[in-house]
C-alpha cells in the first residue's frame, strides 16, 4: 500500500508539474474532512479550501494587545518580539502593489525570498523556540492561510475493494489543495520545491495520509513556509520517541520575513480586486462627521480601505451592512492596551474609516466607526496541556470552527454552492493567540535511570532525562539570545508605560 502510494504521486506530479509556487487557504472543516484521511488532527483549528472560498478580515485596522498572562510571564521583551512579527505584517505594502511578471512575486522591484529560515547556533544550543517566529507562524493562520505543504497533495477520497482471497485494494483520490498565487491553477510546488507523496495507513489511530516528500533527494531544506512553520516545529528522525519530540526539535531556528508563497496568499486574499459578498462588523456604525474646523470627514479619509485612482459614489444616508466587498488591500496591526498595570481592563476606542462596496458596478464608500470594546488579537499564556503522548502543547490559537463565532462563513450569501459547507468568509475578533507557560518540562521512560555509581546509595544525578525545548528571543546577530519566563522583570515604571502606549 505505501509503494503504491508513493509511485502514485510520482506520477501524478509529472502531469501537474507546469507550475512553481503554491499556498493554501484556511477554512472551517468540511463534512468530508475527517481525521481517517488526513484532516482534523490534534492541533489543526481548520482545513483547507479553494480560492473562491477564502476567510479574511475586513478591517482596515486589526487591534492586538497582551493580557496579564502574558506581560507576567514574557516581560518586556516577549511583548517587543511579538510586535516585531506584526511589524514585519505591516511593512509588506499594499496588496495591489505586489508585482509579478507572470512567474515571481515582487516588493518594491526585488523578488519576494522563497526562503527566509536561519539558524542562530547559540540558540540551538540552548534548545530554544524562538516567539517572533512562533507568533508569525500563528498570526498569519489568523489571516486565513494553512499549511501549503502539507495540503499540495491531500487525500479526497478512499474506498477499499473487498477481494477474496486477501488482500483488499484500496484506491485513493488525491487533490492538490495548494494554489499557484499567480495563476491560481493547483499546484504541488511551494517556494520553487515541488513534491511527490506517500499514502501512509497506520492502525492505531485508523488514519490514511498523503505525506509530502521532495522530490529532490538532496533537498536538505525542504519546508520554508511560515504558514506552514515546519521549519519551526518539524524533528528529525529518531529512534527514541522521547528525543524525536523534545530533542531533535528544530530549535534555533527563526523567520526573517514572510516567504514569497505566504505574501502569494496575502495577495490573493486581501486583494481590491477579490471580490466577495460580506457583512460588515456588527459594531461597525454609520460613523458621524467631525465638529469644529477642516473637513467633517477628515478623520475618516486618513483611515481608509479604498483603493486609488478609482471614481467612488459616497454614501452617508443609510449604513449598507451586506454587500460586494474586495479586500482591505492593507493589512495594518496596531496594538493597543489594557489599561491596568497588569493587562486586565480594557478602554474602548472608535476606529473610523471610509468602507467600499460595489452596487449596481459602481464603487461607493461610506464612512463608517467601530467601538472596539477589546482587542481584535489577544495573546495569552497558560498551560495548555498534554496530548495523549504526555508532551504538552506548545501553542494554541482560536478555531475556525462555527461554534466560536470568529470565522464566520458567508457561502449562503454568496451562492457558490448548494451545500453551505465552504465559503468565502469573513474573520472577526477576538482572536486567542495562547503560548504554553510549562516550559521546560523533563521527561524520561521506563528503563532510564537517575541513579549512577554501584548501587542505590550512588550519587544521584538529574542528566540522563531529556529537557524539552524553551522560549526564547533571538536573531541573526551575535547578541545573546534572551530566555523565558522572565517573571518580575518588569519595573512598575515599564508596566505603566505598556498601559499608555508603545508597541506598533
């Protein structure tokens, strides 16, 4: 079954090999995306789905902020490295303004990296995780992509044969769920490495799955999307289950940007002129023109999801809650703060902003206001955890599932299909982006022993069990890299500051 899995992908590449990039998209499961064929695993929030059934946001300003768990437990600098991973999510420039000359994806007349992995060897060392790319990881899931590696080739259907004398024959359909971000043809390429597959069966859980294999043998780096994090969060192969999961971790590890396949599917998502039938925010209002001098609208053409050189209508009668909608073209993360010392209350804030929809073919904008009464994205830390292997979770993050209420799909409204189980959709606040607070923890099996010397009354000795990884914060320069938790590293004059300002 496995040699027939993998001969099979082989040959399936061949016929699809006329395309060199791909991302995929991120949606609510779909009744037939089941754990028996790849799908719903521990961790995953969601599933893949095709372009015409995409989440996104549709604000021009996404808020974030840290609650009380998270400034206690990371500090000062845990806050100044997520904000470095928003950071790194605004300077990309508008949508629009994302070139391709038909094969590569280019900022600002150079071509967007395919790869932008590094290895810090001090980190390594210390078996370190790094937050700003962990929260990259988890922040861009948050705008609707998933793992394009994973899902360039995913299993669609399976059905077993029943054959006397044994063995049954099972046949496999497999789809390309993974994107090319200029063509939108489906492709099993991603970040110019192109993959074949291995259908794996294992018993205990009863699951088949398309395991993505490169197809270059001497491809030594062979997964870099940061919507995928597997450079992150992927070990290397071990004999001990132990090591596999806390030792051979790829720690050290971190992103300096986002890679060309990731922007790809920014692009897509968040572009003008990609259009979708959406519902503005149930707190969005008409907004109310400003009192005193200059123009009434001002504040709301300095905060805008318009996009330029178009001719607009402009509405400021009835507020128009449904309707055609293309993408923000910006994604802008702006953080905000609890107002307490520790990150517990929070003030409300009006965001205005010019809204456009398309009626009758004509663009019209309308200014609109939000009263934002908590933070879009809050990042959090708590014990997440172990999974049924007794190794804790590292990370958790809001699930696209209906029941949440933060990813809501907008398939009826939009008349793609019969069935109101895809999409396109929208994604609202508030999201939970939660970092585990157990690290580090030490394991070891039966059979290892904390005892060396002839007999019990030896000298006892705390090396022989394996320590798991731990938070930390580094880059590319020789600057020592900084370890987590940092309890009581924050001078009450810091925490008051965090209350009425900084971050991006």
């Amino acid at each position: 079954m496995t040699r027939f899995g993998t001969l099979l992908g082989l040959a399936l590449w061949v016929a699809c090999s006329g395309t060199s990039q791909a991302f995929s998209l991120l949606g609510p499961l779909q009744d037939w995306q089941v754990e028996r064929i790849g799908y719903d695993f521990d961790g995953d929030i969601g599933g893949p789905v095709r372009p015409n059934e995409g989440y996104r946001w549709n604000l021009p300003v996404i808020t974030y902020a840290f609650d009380q768990s998270f400034i206690t437990y990371f500090g000062e600098e845990g806050m100044r490295a997520v904000d470095q991973a928003m950071r790194i999510f605004n300077n990309l420039p508008p949508m629009n303004r994302i070139f391709d000359d038909g094969t590569s994806l280019f900022i600002n007349g150079e071509p967007v990296p395919t790869r932008t992995t590094l290895v810090n060897q001090d980190a390594v060392a210390l078996g370190l995780l790094d937050v700003k790319s962990t929260a990259m990881r988890m922040v861009i899931e948050e705008l609707g992509l998933a793992n394009p590696e994973r899902f360039a080739w995913a299993i669609r259907g399976r059905n077993v044969i029943n054959v006397t004398p044994d063995p049954d024959i099972t046949n496999y359909t497999l789809v390309n769920l993974s994107f090319d971000p200029i063509t939108l043809q489906p492709s099993p390429v991603v970040n110019g490495i192109r993959y074949g597959y291995e259908i794996v069966e294992t018993a205990n859980p009863d699951v088949a799955d398309a395991l993505e294999i490169p197809v270059d043998p001497l491809e030594t780096f062979a997964f870099t999307s940061v919507a995928g994090g597997v450079s992150l969060f992927t070990a290397t192969p071990s004999t001990n289950l132990a090591r596999l999961i806390f030792f051979n971790l790829n720690s050290g590890r971190f992103f300096t940007g986002l890679t060309h396949d990731d922007v790809g599917g920014l692009r897509w998502l968040y572009h003008p002129r990609n259009f979708a039938v959406e519902n503005l925010e149930t707190n969005v209002t008409l907004g109310t023109p400003r009192v005193g001098g200059g123009s009434p609208w001002q504040p709301f053409f300095g905060t805008t999801n318009t996009a330029a050189g178009t001719n607009f209508l402009f509405n400021t009668n009835l507020l128009v809650r449904e309707a055609l909608r293309g993408g923000i073209n910006n994604i802008r993360f702006q953080r905000v703060n609890f107002d307490s010392l520790l990150g517990r209350t929070f003030v409300p804030i009006t965001n205005r902003f010019l809204d456009t929809f398309i009626t009758n073919g004509q663009a019209t904008v309308q200014p609109v206001q939000r009263v934002i009464n908590q933070p879009d994205i809050i990042f959090i830390c708590e014990d997440l955890g172990l999974d049924t292997g007794s190794f804790p979770f590292f990370t958790a993050r809001t699930s696209t599932d209906p029941a949440n209420g933060a990813w809501i799909n907008n398939d009826a409204i939009n008349g793609r299909d019969g069935q109101n189980d895809g999409g396109p959709g929208v994604i609202e606040g508030p999201i939970f982006i939660t970092f585990t607070d157990q690290l580090p923890v030490f394991f070891n099996q039966t059979g290892d022993q904390f005892f060396i010397g002839a007999g019990p009354g030896g000298p006892r000795d705390d090396t022989l069990h394996i320590r798991s990884i731990l938070w930390g914060s580094f880059d590319e320069t020789s600057t020592p890299p900084i370890l987590y938790p940092q309890y009581g590293d924050l001078s009450v004059q810091q925490l008051r500051q965090f209350a009425v300002g900084g971050g991006n």
